[in-house]
C-alpha cells in the first residue's frame, strides 16, 4: 500500500449464498481460500505483521492481538484503536494500534484472479487496504493495490507501483460508487492479473485497465514474479491527508474520526479473500 502511494453483517441466507457462489465458477482452479469461518485467524494462512516499517507517516503501530483482529459472524474484523503513547518494540512511539496480515513465505502466486468481498465503516482519513506486493525490494518487484480507501465513502482506488511509476503513480482510477452502495456496503475488489495485463473489476465490472506497454513508457514491468496477499487498516498519513488537508489532532485524521475510533464505529470487514488461476 504504497502512497500514489458500522453496519451490521447482512443476513444468513443471502451470507450463505454469497459463500457458496463464490466456489461456483467454471474453470478455474482455487489455489487460496478462507472465508475466515473458523474459531480463530488461520495462522497457516496469514502471517500477523508485528511494528513493520513505518511508512506514508501513517499513525498506527501494527500489533499481533484480537483487540484489532478477530473473526466474527463467518467474517475477518480488522479495528484499530486508540491507545495513546504506544511504544513499538524498535522504540517509537504511537497513539494508534492495528493490524497488517499477509501471506508471505505461506502463499504468494503468479498470474491470476485476486479477489476479496469486503465492507468499511465511513470515516475521513482511514486508510484500509486490500493488495498484493512482490518478494523482494520495493518498488523493483512491484505493487498492486487492489483497493485502498481514504475516508470518502463514495469511491475506492486501485492503483499498480514498479520501477520508474512509484510513489505518485501515473497509473491508479478511482471507482465512484452510487449513494446507496457506497464503501459501508459489500463489493467484491478484484484484480484479473496476466502476463500483459492486470485488470481491476470491482463487483464484475472492469473499472481500470493497465497494460504491460503502458508501463513501458515510465519503467520496467514488474508483474513478472509472485506476489503474496496483504489486508491491513492504517490510519492518516500521506494519502490521507493529501485527500482532505487535515493537520489537526492528528495528519490526515480529523477529531470526527478519532471519536469514531475511541466508539469502536471503524472496522473493515472481510467476508473471504480468493485466489484462482485458470
């Protein structure tokens, strides 16, 4: 998650439904599912990142704990929270604790289709994020941001960074929603991943394509080598504050949200991430 870079769970008919179709497609091999349906977080799977590196001046320390990572209703919760003076293991200091999951050394792929079903609350300046990164420096092996949010609840982004289109990328699209099926609603985030192309779809529908030609203008292509899966929430920071200006309490966090934050109001859901080749 490079910087350019709620409600309650729907009922159990339609819940199940979405379960079972999303195992129905022809054709199509599953090399990773969870659907987070277990008692606990399946550590076989996920890797819980502990402090990490601190980047985008982002304002949360991530931490390995149920307080900001637990399953509930057949769904993955990540909630950050406030805990004012925090200190991380390497000494510094935060007001805010979270989660970052990924797959490293347990699962990554090459080519394919990466897709989650997922839900966030509404607050300006969060940061959650669904994406997947390459095993090796940064941005050389490249970054695909599947979804990042930052506190507008009409529109989500997704966005690709390698070697010469980092940072600002030339290459990220937003995706307006329609007022009653904004963010705070289910959609499926996804990414159709080839060896020429990589093809965002949010809900089925193609919202932003990039080619390998097209990243040949600014640097190499870096959709070559496997890439892991990563969900994380982080709060305020480059991205962030760019959007809305915000300084005060805290960049890119409004006073607003960090009542939301301290009411437990700011959670992403995620309903089950999927990975299929063909």
């Amino acid at each position: 998650m490079a910087f350019c870079n709620v409600s309650l769970l729907m009922s159990s008919p339609v819940w199940a439904q979405n379960k079972t179709e999303v195992n129905k497609k022809v054709n199509e091999k599953v090399v990773f599912f969870d659907d987070f349906s277990g008692s606990h977080l399946d550590r076989s799977k996920w890797n819980v990142e502990i402090t990490g590196n601190h980047f985008n001046d982002e304002l949360q320390a991530y931490v390995d704990t149920t307080i900001t990572c637990y399953l509930e209703n057949n769904a993955l919760v990540l909630e950050p929270k406030y805990t004012p003076g925090f200190i991380t293991k390497d000494g510094q200091k935060f007001d805010f604790i979270s989660t970052r999951l990924n797959t490293k050394n347990k699962f990554d792929f090459k080519y394919g289709t990466a897709e989650a079903r997922i839900k966030i609350s509404d607050g300006e300046g969060l940061w959650p994020a669904w994406w997947l990164l390459g095993n090796g420096n940064w941005p050389e092996t490249g970054e695909i941001d599947i979804m990042e949010y930052v506190g507008e609840k009409d529109w989500a982004s997704a966005a690709i960074h390698g070697k010469g289109y980092y940072g600002e990328t030339p290459f990220v699209n937003r995706q307006y929603f329609n007022k009653d099926n904004d963010v705070t609603k289910w959609h499926t985030y996804a990414v159709d991943w080839t060896p020429e192309n990589l093809i965002f779809k949010y809900d089925g529908i193609i919202m932003f394509r990039v080619t390998r030609s097209m990243t040949n203008h600014y640097g190499q292509w870096s959709f070559d080598n496997n890439k892991y899966l990563i969900l994380n929430f982080a709060l305020g920071g480059a991205y962030p504050v760019k959007i809305n200006g915000v300084k005060n309490p805290y960049a890119g966090l409004p006073a607003s949200t960090l009542e939301l934050i301290k009411n437990r109001k700011v959670k992403m859901y995620v309903d089950w991430v999927k990975v299929t080749q063909h």
